[in-house]
C-alpha cells in the first residue's frame, strides 16, 4: 500500500467519505478513506482529534524522516547507513557503526512488512544486512563495533553486548520480513550467545561507566536493566515468528529481574544496575535510576503481558510505567529527564544533554499500549496529549527550517544547528508503531481492546 499517495488523494474529502461495504474496510489500502468519517472525527486523546493525529504522523514518517534517509542516510552503494551526517546532509564520515546497522535493518525490515511491502525497503534492509555479515564474527566473540563505509572493520571486537542484540533484532525481523528463517536463527544463536557472556561475573562493558557520569567506578559481572530492555523486546519481536523454549527461558528471567529485582519498593522505582547475584550495591549505584530505561523497559513488558492475557502483569507493569513518567517529568521546562543519578538526593542528569527525544517517544509508545488495550484515562486525556504536544513543540525542527527531530539536547532543548548524529532507531520506531496503533484504534472507534484480548478465552 502507498499510504503516501492515498493520504494525500483522499485528505480534501474525509469528512464526506462514507462506508461502501464490509469487504473494503478490511483492505488496508483503504483504511483512511474508509475510517477517517465523520463519527471518526468525534475520537480524540485529550483535545488532539485522532483524524488530525494520524495524518500528521503520516507526515513525520512518509514526508520527513524517510526522504531524508533516502537522500542522505542510506548508503546505496555499498549498504548500511550513514548516521554521522548533519542536518544539512553533509557526512562527517562515512563510518559505520554495528548499533545502527542492526537498528536500521530492523526498522527497514518492519517498514516493509507493515507498510504495503515495497521492495525498495526490503533491499535496504538486506543490503545492510549483507554489510555486517562481512564481520560476522567467529565462535563466542562479538561484533566490530565500527567499520568502514565499505564494510571493513575500525575496531576490534566490542566488549559490550548491546551491538550484536540490535543485529540479532535486525536479523530476526529480516527473517519475519522476507521469510528467510535462517536469519532467524542466527539471531537466536547471537543472542544465545550474548546471554552467556552477560552471565560471566566479569562481564564489564564500558558503557555502564558511561552511564555513571562525573562519578564512575569499575562495576564487573553487573546486571543491568537495559541488557532485560533488550532482550526482552528483540524476544517479543521473535516470537512473532514462532516461539523456542530457550528464547522463553530468557525472556522470563529477564522480566522477572525487571519485576522483581531491579525494582525497588522503597522508593517505587527501577535502579538500572544491580550486583552480579541481583543484589542490591551497597553505595550510591543503589540510588541510581535510568529513568528513560525503566520507561523504555516496561512498555514491551506489557505487551508480553497482552499476548499472554496476564492481567496482574499488564496491571504492574502499567503502573510502574506511569510511575516513572510521572516522577521523571520535569515540572520546570517540561519533558521527561533520561536520568535519576541519586534518588534520595533528587539528582537530576542536567549537565550531560538530560532531554532525549527517544525517552519522549518511548513514554508514548507505552501509552499507545494501555490506550488501545484498556482505553486507559490517565494516558488517553492527559499524559499522552501533554507529551506529544511538548515532543512537538520543543524537538520537531521543522521550526527552525530543518527536517527531522532534535535527538540530545539539553535542559531546555536548546537548538543545535552542528549536530550531526542522525537517529535510525526509536524515532522510526515510534512513528510506525503509533501509526498502526492509532489505525487500530480508529477502526475500532475507540473500543478497548482489552476484552478481546484478555477474554477470549472465556468466549467473551
């Protein structure tokens, strides 16, 4: 389906346009000529129509996000993509980096699958695909994290698992996309994988000092929530596929130290690094909160708890995810901070780019969930309106004569005209999955879907 094209052929009459029978409105191909009607037009999140919604984030991904990517980003000769490149689409370099590659295959793959199965999309995907392939490494080691433009590798291999879960995310995406299910098991066989060497008591990626900011302090064998973040999404995703024991195995452990472990009842939120046996640090990592990981961590956890109609799951993990956003809003300048450094202290990350247009967007992807399941009023007129609005307003460049978004920015979202990171991932990401979520809601005209999902069961 070109939904580019129908949109815009369809937008001067919505309003006008009637149901013709019940055959057209299951094809996809007509889905806003045939939902978008005038009963549509009552359904809102807060004050912001649904008609309105979806038409503009028509407009983020179709008009926006993947022009620029064509025109700039997407390396057509050789495969892969180019993020170090600025607004202006000039390439710092053409480095290549295994986080993106894995990402992008990911969000090429999905956009094929969901978004009327062009082929030009699928190609992207694979020759991204047949780039990081060329680095696959030997038994038990991981992934280059960079590269150069033609493939070649810059670095030795990573220390840090994190490169090779995003291409085993790709991987298995691409499988689900094409139907080729060897790459499915690849991405079985990496993550497998990751997971014995995330259990290793030495186990000591770097990124985890990043995270500690002016205060870092050598943590080995430590068990780290956004690892579970991870797993527990590139899983889901899997499982879409088929399911495997071993994958579930994984899974649940990793939901469960979400659930049980990381979360501290004390203070009702997640510390991000615990100690090698899921014990708690005995200095201030006990106070450290990754808040953009606990929202980003606990929105697929209610979506596992959908596919497995677990009530009580879905209920906690909702809970604690409102939680999280509610603490984590900044009540001066708006917006959600990445980072709670100390709890009891109310530390805030604010020297260190502390507004991430990706902890925006993963707080909406999680209202979109309880909105569509349980119609959920918290996020439906309040929190999602006050997100989206302050998303737009603050990171959309589009103000300053730019595409795209602003992706790290400091307190106040200041504009930066020298940025030069273009981000492949969690904006697509969200821009799709909010796209088809608000589909769904519209031609459901705004019935939870809870019943059908939690009941079936009981012929309900």
């Amino acid at each position: 389906m070109d939904r580019r094209k129908f949109v815009a052929a369809s937008l001067g009459s919505i309003f006008a346009t009637k149901l013709t029978s019940a055959e057209s409105l299951l094809k996809r191909g007509n889905f806003i000529k045939e939902n978008l009607t005038p009963h549509s037009s009552q359904l809102e999140f807060g004050d912001l129509p649904l008609n309105e919604l979806v038409k503009k984030y028509h407009y983020y991904l179709f008009d926006d996000f993947l022009p620029f990517m064509d025109k700039y980003v997407i390396d057509h000769k050789y495969g892969g993509f180019l993020c170090n490149t600025t607004l202006k689409g000039e390439h710092v370099n053409t480095n290549k980096d295994s986080w993106f590659e894995g990402r992008g295959i990911w969000v090429y793959s999905f956009l094929y699958r969901n978004f009327g199965k062009d082929e030009k999309y699928l190609n992207v995907a694979r020759k991204s695909l047949n780039l990081i392939l060329k680095n696959k490494p030997s038994d038990g080691k991981l992934w280059p994290q960079q590269m150069t433009r033609e493939g070649k590798p810059l670095t030795p291999p990573a220390t840090e698992i994190y490169g090779d879960l995003f291409i085993a995310e790709g991987l298995s995406e691409f499988a689900l996309a094409s139907g080729e299910m060897k790459y499915w098991d690849l991405a079985k066989s990496i993550i497998l994988k990751c997971w014995n060497i995330y259990n290793k008591p030495d186990y000591y990626p770097q990124i985890v000092a990043e995270y500690l900011g002016p205060k870092p302090m050598p943590f080995p064998g430590a068990k780290i929530q956004g690892v579970s973040m991870v797993m527990i999404g590139t899983i889901n995703n899997m499982f879409k596929s088929k399911n495997d024991s071993d994958l579930e195995n994984i899974l649940n452990e990793c939901r469960n130290a979400v659930i049980n472990k990381h979360f501290d009842p004390e203070y009702r939120l997640d510390t991000e690094l615990l100690n090698h046996d899921y014990s708690r640090p005995t200095n201030y990592l006990s106070q450290f909160v990754y808040t953009g990981h606990s929202i980003e961590t606990l929105w697929p956890i209610m979506e596992r708890a959908v596919k497995l109609r677990d009530v009580e799951l879905f209920k906690t993990a909702a809970e604690r995810f409102k939680r999280h956003i509610e603490v984590a809003w900044d009540q001066v300048y708006g917006g959600a901070f990445r980072s709670l450094n100390n709890v009891d202290e109310n530390l805030w990350e604010v020297d260190r780019l502390p507004k991430a247009l990706w902890a925006q967007q993963e707080a909406l992807n999680g209202m979109m969930i309880m909105i569509e399941q349980t119609g959920d009023e918290w996020a439906k007129n309040w929190w999602f309106p006050k997100v989206y609005k302050y998303m737009v307003d603050k990171f959309l460049l589009k103000q300053y004569g730019y595409p795209l978004w602003i992706v790290y920015a400091d307190r106040k979202v200041t504009f930066d005209p020298k940025y030069s990171r273009i981000e492949n991932y969690h904006l697509p990401r969200h821009l799709m999955l909010t796209y088809l979520a608000l589909e769904r809601i519209i031609k459901n005209n705004g019935k939870p879907a809870w019943r059908a999902a939690f009941n079936k069961k009981d012929g309900q």
